[in-house]
C-alpha cells in the first residue's frame, strides 16, 4: 500500500467509492421512476479513475470533469442532496435548476464544474485555468479529465499543444473505457499506444490501470509533484470500463457493439469490490468497518433524495434570470408579448 | 481637444486599462508585433506574462481566455481576422457566453473579444470580409460595434470592466477615421444609443462604419433638398436601446435601417421587426432595410460593391420614403 494512505484515508477512499456507486444507481432508479428528465450517463465501474486522481491533488486544485466524473463530488464532500436536487431541476440544486445532470458547476465553492455535452468541451477552459495560475504565480495546478472518445477532438489537440507551448500545470487524464458511445478506441484512434498522443505534443503520458485506485493514486501523485514544480504538462490514460450502457435510454435501443462476457470479464474487477477485498486480506481493516461504511452512505443517499423531493420548483420567471453579470430592463428578451 | 485616429484610441483603452488593472491581460495571435495596430507596444511596457502570443489555435485560444478569466483574470483577446470568430464558435457560445447561465448564475466570465477589422476591406473576398455580430446576438452575447475613435475608447473600457463575455466589432472601414478623443480614460456605457445627428424627418439606423455613411447622406439630402435626417447609432447591438430608437421614431415616423452584415436573421431585421411589433403605431411608412445581399462577398470590385451596404443605397431608401420621384 502507499505510504500515505492509512487506515482513514483507505475507508474515506471506499466511502468515496461506494457513495459514488450508489449516488449513480440511485439516480438511474429516479429516472426510471419519472423524477429526473432527460439522459443520465453514469460512470458506473469508473469510479476509481476521478478518486484516485483527486486524491492525490489538493483541495483547491482545479477538476474540470467529463460526464462520467460523479465520483468527484463525493471526494470534494459536496452534499449529493443538491447535486439531487438540480437533477429533480429544483430550486436549492446546485445551480438552481438551471444547468441540469450535465451542467453541474461548483467552481466557486469546490474549485470543479463538469460542462460535458460537448465532449471534452471544457478542455481548453482548464488548459485556460492552467494559464490563469501560472500567470497569476499561483501553485494550484489544472486537472481536466475526458473520455478516450474525447481524443480525436480537434480543440483536445490545440489544448495539448498550447500547453506543452506555455508549460502549464496541467493533467489531462483519460478516462478510456473503451467505447466512445458504441465506437471501439481501437477503430476511433489513430495510434496504438494512447500515450504516443502526448509523446506527440513533446510531454510524457502514463498508462495505469484505471480499475485500481491505488496505482491511480501513486501515478497521480507522482505527476503532481512534477506538474506543480513547473516541468509542464502530463498525459494519464487511466483504462476503465463502463458497466452501464452509454446513457440511460441505451438498455432498450438492442444495441451489440460489445459482448455480455466481455462486460462480465470487466465486472470482476468492480473497484467496490476489490478495494475492500483488498484492505480486509491486507489487515487494514475489519469487514464489519466496511458495512458500517456502506451503512452510513446508504443513510447519507436515503436523506439526500429526501432533501431532493421536498426542494421546490423555480419559479418559471427564474428562467430568464442569471444570463448577464450586469442586468439590463427587458433583457434577455422574451420571445413573445 | 486633440483629434487622434480611431485605432489609435483603442490602442490607448487598452494601454491606460493594463496600467489600471493588473488581472487585464492580451491574448491574441502576432500581438506582441502588433499586426493589427491595436496591441501596438503593450509587449515592450507589460511584457511576455501580460501580451501572449498564440499558436494559430483559435478554439484553444478562446478556452485559455474563458479558463483563466474564471481563475481570476481578465483576458482581451484579439481575433485577427473577423471569420476567426467561426472557428472557435463552440467555446464562444456554449461556453463563454453560457457557462454562467447554466451556472446558475454562479460564475462570471469578464474577457473581451476585439475583432479589429471587421467587414469587407475591399479585395479580400469571401471569408475576410465578414460582419459575423449577428451570430454571436443570436448566441446572447453582448456585441458592441463603436463608429468613431471617441466612441472606441470609452465602450472598449467598458467592454473590458464589464463581468460578461463582450464582443467588439472594430469596422475596417473606419480604423484610420480620426476623431476627438479624451486624454483621460473614461467609459461609455453598454446599452446606450447616441443620435449622432438630430433631424426631424426620418430615422437612419446606421451601425459601424454606415453611421459615417449615413452622416454624410445626412448633411447631403438637409442642404441639397431640405429633408431633415435624423442619425441613430445604437453602438451597442446586444443591450439594445430601444428606448432613444423609440423617442426617434416617435417624431420622425419613418425608419431606414442601414447595416453591413447579411440582410436574413440579421441585426437589421431584427430592429424592424422591433419596430413592427412594439412601435407599429409610431410609424406612417413601412420600414426600409439597407443590408448585405445573402452571399459570401465577392472578390471582384463591382461584385463586391454590389453586395454590400452604401451612399447610393441609402440615398435611394431616403427618397422612396420620403415619397420623393427622383428615388
């Protein structure tokens, strides 16, 4: 085990794990039930790649997540209540009902926002927000995380080369769970070997198994030392898997790009099973400390979908608030008399 | 006052803004040389940290602006060429301009986009010369298109102390034009017309370098055949303001809109259509449009004087309007 994860930081990482897992499956439970509109693209199986990252970094680092990124809420301890909420599109959600499962932004408070329906759209924002802290003399580094489908992206490539240009603290982590919806990374991407992609922009990219927390911690750990010291970007393609189809509606489209046996195979390596196998046949701790973690997210997720269905709706007039900075009469207009 | 040319008093918004304001940084492409005039010395007095020069990368460039206002500066970045704006639409529009709405209101994005020589310069042709302000409207960004040097330096400042993303149109047609201009800094406020000629008989709704156009259609038709032409230079497109537009119209009665951007879905239509649906019992004649034919522009002279807005055009409105037989 590395040396800085004892015995609290162990639990905390399958608290972090398992909150993620179920704050997911919950979710795709209320939609199915009505109380969420639109699609869901959960990260479920992936959960180990953005708790490993981010807790390797610091607090106030900056995460720009993709859409699969749930898990860092619940290292950053924001309350899933209001993550709920804004998915129930109610009034106390994190941004008033107005951004939705897709828009999530807690930049102000938690230093990361997710703004994914473009793929790997928030890229250069964080290759930008590197800028901005190499510029203003901060030591707070840049993490930006996106899918393997995200990399054939052309704004991705000038993000890669402007940072290696400037030297900007900056982790671009790759998510690669194989499939960019149904598209195999192997059909979609031009070289074998994903970190050739850094290598080709002039800085260094790691491959690490992206089902093992712990590597994911180390390789993470050892790149922020060298990308807050100023030695410039890194490339992690963390390898993962998605258990679930790509979004929600997925399970009744009959799609086959990819075989049960091989989601099977993948499913065996659940980072909520193995974490815990591991610190049990490890000694680190007591099955019975692991259930009352489980115990305890269960009570967390049971209040924060009480907290979601008791929130109000906006008023419908919200809709045309929060557009501009500096507020002028009659504008955004109305669109009708 | 002393009269300085147009370009040169955005060059001195943005020079006295950086010595105020420390987070006010430059991005842009062959800035620190100043290609275009408007960052003209800014790399000798603030150096590489504050005039940054970018890879020809313009989505990456606008991502790097939006990503390191939200961290804590406040970028001006120059396209080069007007079309520029096209290829980094993405993060112009569903990023830059929406990130705060989707916020929830939560974030602010303070960066300001100069677009120095904007529309036809004659001989460019089709992708140089564009006025592409009626997208960026359409995506609910702040668009401000200032028509003379004064006018430049006070709603650049403006633009770059506002807490949203703001596009600055800068016509070419009008960067040599000199102007009186203030020594002082001083702002001019976003969402504020200025009738830059009074008259009585009719309304020109001129933007960018056709408030010059219409001036001069102006004075010409008030000395030579007594028709008193009231000018209208909205300056900012996005906040309009439609309240001085209303209080012209209200004595004038008629209205010609002359605008330099493609006639369908355009900035002028989009004020006649104001017109038709708030102010309809204002006017005593249907409204004239003066715009871009529907086509890239084209690179031959008389093609390309064909196309676009001008003097005669405008003339010719007036006098139809007016119910004059020489139209």
């Amino acid at each position: 085990m590395h040396k800085d994860l004892n015995k609290k930081k162990c639990l905390e990482i399958f608290k972090q794990l398992y909150l993620t897992r179920r704050y997911s499956e919950t979710v795709v439970d209320l939609g199915d039930k009505g109380y969420i509109r639109g699609p869901l693209h959960p990260g479920l199986g992936m959960e180990a790649v953005c708790v490993g990252v981010l807790n390797a970094i610091d607090n106030n680092d900056f995460i720009g997540l993709s859409h699969r990124g749930q898990a860092a809420y619940a290292v950053r301890n924001v309350k899933i209540g209001i993550l709920l909420a804004e998915q129930f599109g109610k009034k106390d959600g994190c941004n008033h009902g107005k951004g939705g499962t897709m828009h999530f932004n807690l930049f102000n408070e938690k230093r990361l926002f997710e703004v994914d329906s473009e793929v790997a759209g928030k890229v250069p924002i964080f290759t930008g927000v590197a800028l901005g802290c190499k510029l203003r003399g901060l030591k707070q580094i840049s993490v930006v995380f996106y899918g393997d489908g995200g990399m054939s992206e052309g704004w991705v490539h000038e993000s890669m080369n402007l940072a290696k240009t400037f030297n900007l603290p900056i982790i671009f982590v790759v998510e690669n769970n194989r499939y960019a919806v149904t598209t195999k990374v192997e059909y979609a991407c031009s070289v074998k070997n994903l970190t050739d992609r850094a290598k080709a922009y002039g800085f260094e990219g790691i491959e690490v198994d992206g089902m093992d927390v712990e590597k994911i911690y180390t390789v993470t750990k050892e790149s922020v030392l060298k990308v807050r010291n100023g030695s410039g970007p890194i490339n992690i393609i963390a390898n993962t898997y998605r258990f679930c189809g790509h979004f929600t509606a997925e399970k009744i489209l009959n799609l086959h790009y990819r075989s049960q046996e091989e989601v099977e195979e993948w499913e065996k390596r659940d980072p909520i099973l193995t974490w815990p196998q591991k610190l049990i046949e490890e000694g680190i701790c007591k099955r019975e400390e692991i259930e009352s973690v489980k115990e305890m997210v269960e009570k967390e997720i049971i209040e924060a979908v009480e907290f979601a269905k008791s929130s109000e709706l906006p008023t419908p007039e919200d809709a045309l608030r929060g557009m501009y900075a500096t507020e002028y009469p009659g504008i955004p207009r109305k669109g009708w008399f | 006052m002393r009269e300085i040319r147009y370009l040169q008093a955005v060059a001195e918004a943005l020079n006295n803004e950086m010595k105020i304001n420390e987070d006010v940084i430059v991005m842009g492409e062959d800035v620190r040389e100043s290609l275009r005039g408007v960052t003209k010395g800014l790399y000798n007095i603030f150096g590489k940290d504050r005039v940054i020069d970018f890879p020809i990368s313009e989505q990456g460039m606008i991502g790097c602006g939006i990503g390191s206002a939200i961290s804590g500066l406040r970028p001006v970045i120059e396209f080069q060429i007007n079309e520029f704006t096209f290829f980094a639409f993405e993060q112009l529009i569903l990023q830059s301009q929406r990130l705060r709405f989707y916020s929830g209101g939560k974030i602010k994005i303070p960066v300001t986009y100069i677009v120095p020589g904007s529309g036809a310069r004659g001989g460019i042709s089709g992708q140089h010369s564009d006025n592409p302000y009626s997208f960026l409207i359409h995506g609910g960004m702040k668009v401000v298109i200032p028509s003379c040097a004064c006018d430049a330096k006070g709603l650049l400042v403006s633009a770059i102390r506002d807490n949203d993303p703001v596009a600055v149109f800068l016509p070419t047609r009008v960067l040599a034009e000199k102007g009186e201009v203030p020594e002082e800094q001083y702002t001019i406020p976003l969402g504020k017309a200025e009738i830059k000629k009074t008259g009585s008989d009719i309304t020109v709704v001129a933007t960018g370098h056709c408030v010059n156009i219409a001036i001069d259609i102006a004075r010409k038709l008030e000395a030579e055949e007594g028709i008193s032409v009231e000018v209208f230079d909205p300056r900012t497109l996005l906040p309009f303001d439609k309240e001085t537009l209303e209080k012209s119209i209200s004595k004038t009665g008629k209205v010609v809109i002359i605008d330099d951007s493609p006639i369908s879905c355009g900035f002028s239509n989009e004020v006649a259509a104001l017109i038709g649906e708030e102010y309809f019992s204002k006017i005593k004649a249907p409204v004239k449009i003066i715009a871009r034919a529907d086509v890239p522009v084209p690179f031959s002279e008389p093609l390309e004087e064909y196309v676009l807005p001008n003097s005669e055009k405008l003339e010719k409105a007036i006098y139809m309007l007016m119910g004059r037989t020489n139209a």
